[in-house]
C-alpha cells in the first residue's frame, strides 16, 4: 500500500498545473485564460506575486484604472488621490499605457476632497490619453483648468454630462485644448447656452458624435456651428429635451447633417418635415408637437437603413401603413419601434 493514501484516492494532484514545479509556459497560458474573470481587486494582487505577473496584468490594471475597484480597504477617492499624488514618479512606460481616465463614481466627502491640480497633472503627465469621463464631478470647476496653453492632443473621447459647474467659458478653453475629439457628451448641463458646442465645432475637425441632451438654455448657436463647419461629418447626434433650440437651428441640422446615423429629437419643441434619413439607422421621434405632421413625413421618407424608431403612439395609428411596409423594404429586414 502506498505510503500516501491520498495520492491513491485522488491522482488527480499529479496534474495540478498551479504546483511548484508547473511548467511557466503552461501556468502563464492558464493565467491568461483565467485573467478575464478575476476582480480587479485579485488582478492587483496577482501583479504583486513577481515581475513576470505584473507583465501579464499590466494592461488589465493601468490603461484603464479603475479608481473604485483595486482596493479591498481605501475608497476611489482616496486611490484617486494617492494616484495623482505618484503620478509624477511613473515609469515613462508606464503613463505612456494610460488610456483612459473615469472619476464618474468619484464624490467628494466632509473631510476628504479631491486634488485641486488634478486635471492640471492629467494633462502634465498622460500624453497617450484617449478617453477622459468626467460625468457627475462636482469638483470640476474653472479653477481645475491651467492658466497656460495647454493640449490633450490624443484625447478623443470626452465626457461632462451633469457638471454643474461646466461653462461656455469653460467649453470653449476645453475645445482649444482638445482638438481631436470625435465624441463629445455634454448632456445636463445648466450653464450650456451654446456657444460652448459652436468652439467644439470649430475646433475638433474629427467630431463624429454630439450628445447634448437636456440642456434647457442652449439655443441656437451651437447647432449652426455644426452645419457650417462642413468638414464636421456627424454620425450621431442626440438634441432630445432641448427646449431652447427653434426651427432655425434645428433647419440648418436637417440641411446640412446628411451623415446622421442616430438622431434624437425627443421631447423638443420644435419639428422640421424636411428631415433627410436616408443613412439614420436610430430615430427618436417621441413627445414632438405636431403628431400628424411627423406621421405625414414617415408616410413620405426614405427610411431604408431604419433599425429603430420611437414616436409616440398616436403617430404609429397615423402612419401604421407606412410603417408595415418599411418592415419588408428594409435592408436589415427589422424595425424596432418603442411607443410613448
């Protein structure tokens, strides 16, 4: 009998590939498959285990930190912070990995505030940055952007929606320092009149996608901004629960933004029949004025490229007819509709 029972009963040990003696080929290419499905907490651990680990998650955990998600014990804020307080110390190598930046989930406490030259070291330190979603941070404010010349010059991803402290003033010295921007999300703001989305316009020759939702004060300026700048060709715009825009603006969109592949309209005041949908893939219709006349342009409209509509429903008995036979003219052969 053997001197070890255990090994009779279970001979499965001898293959264990996460013993001492596993091959490093083998234990590596376990890894990889395995890394996927940890939490960020345990993939920080594992870096911590030698050098050829931390190779192995060096992507997962620095080109996109996530602030909330690598302590067991410490708060994003607090990681955010001890964060930009070593970022000057980086590796080159390291900060030239860094690709994305979200501080979404990040709040200010009583007792514990966030770096006040934060976005200033950003900038200072993160050359390679792609995406930057400063969404929700109340603790961003004029005071946060450099006195100086400054540029982000691969940023081309940026977020501020519900800023309650974001300006026109602050748009515009935003817009000079991120000039390669494609996607731009400025829905909820307050302050936003308009003249900030018109320096995005003219400034970011590579601007793609405008989201812009509920801003209640922004007018017209912006919008004719986007037109005018022709070598702006958008693909998606959102412009739902904007009730400052009039048909003016709204008329030079619909005659000049010919690329649209998603559009919103929701919950404005304002309807334009001379819309062109030819590529718009995503349209949003719903709680506009006027039903019967919204119902009279889908009945006329070449909507061929339509994946989905929402309109409100006393559209849809207006224009039921139309709407059934773009279901078998359509390319993709499916039309989702939401009702309002």
């Amino acid at each position: 009998m053997s001197s070890n029972p255990f090994r009779t009963y279970h001979p499965s040990i001898h293959y264990n590939p996460f013993r001492h003696l596993c091959n490093k080929t083998t234990l590596s290419s376990i890894f990889t498959h395995v890394l996927p499905h940890l939490s960020r907490q345990d993939i920080v651990t594992c870096s911590l285990l030698n050098s050829h680990f931390y190779h192995l998650t060096f992507d997962w955990i620095w080109k996109s930190p996530e602030f909330n998600q690598i302590s067991y014990i410490h708060s994003g804020l607090y990681m955010f912070n001890r964060f930009l307080l070593l970022l000057p110390s980086f590796r080159s190598s390291t900060l030239n990995e860094i690709r994305s930046i979200d501080v979404s989930d990040i709040q200010e406490t009583l007792y514990e505030r966030v770096h006040s030259e934060f976005f200033k070291l950003l900038i200072r330190h993160l050359p390679n940055l792609n995406h930057l979603n400063l969404s929700h941070a109340l603790f961003f404010s004029n005071q946060s952007l450099p006195s100086e010349r400054w540029n982000l010059s691969n940023l081309y991803e940026l977020d501020l929606s519900d800023c309650p402290n974001v300006t026109d003033e602050m748009l515009v010295t935003l817009a000079r320092g991120c000039r390669q921007l494609s996607t731009l999300k400025i829905n909820h703001l307050s302050h936003h009149k308009g003249r900030g989305l018109a320096a995005f316009a003219a400034e970011c020759d590579h601007l793609e996608s405008v989201s812009a939702s509920q801003n209640l004060l922004m007018g017209d300026e912006g919008l004719v901004a986007l037109a005018k700048f022709r070598h702006i060709h958008l693909r998606h715009l959102d412009l739902s629960g904007c009730p400052s825009v009039t048909s003016v603006g709204l008329g030079f969109i619909v005659r000049y933004c010919v690329h649209l592949q998603s559009f919103s309209l929701a919950g404005d005041t304002v309807w334009n029949d001379r819309l062109n949908c030819k590529l718009t893939e995503t349209l949003d219709l719903s709680r506009l004025p006027d039903p019967h006349s919204i119902a009279c342009w889908l009945s006329r409209a070449s909507l061929t490229c339509l994946t989905m509509l929402s309109i409100d429903f006393q559209v849809l008995l207006s224009a039921a007819s139309y709407l059934i036979s773009n279901i078998s003219s359509s390319k993709k052969k499916v039309l989702v509709m939401n009702f309002c």
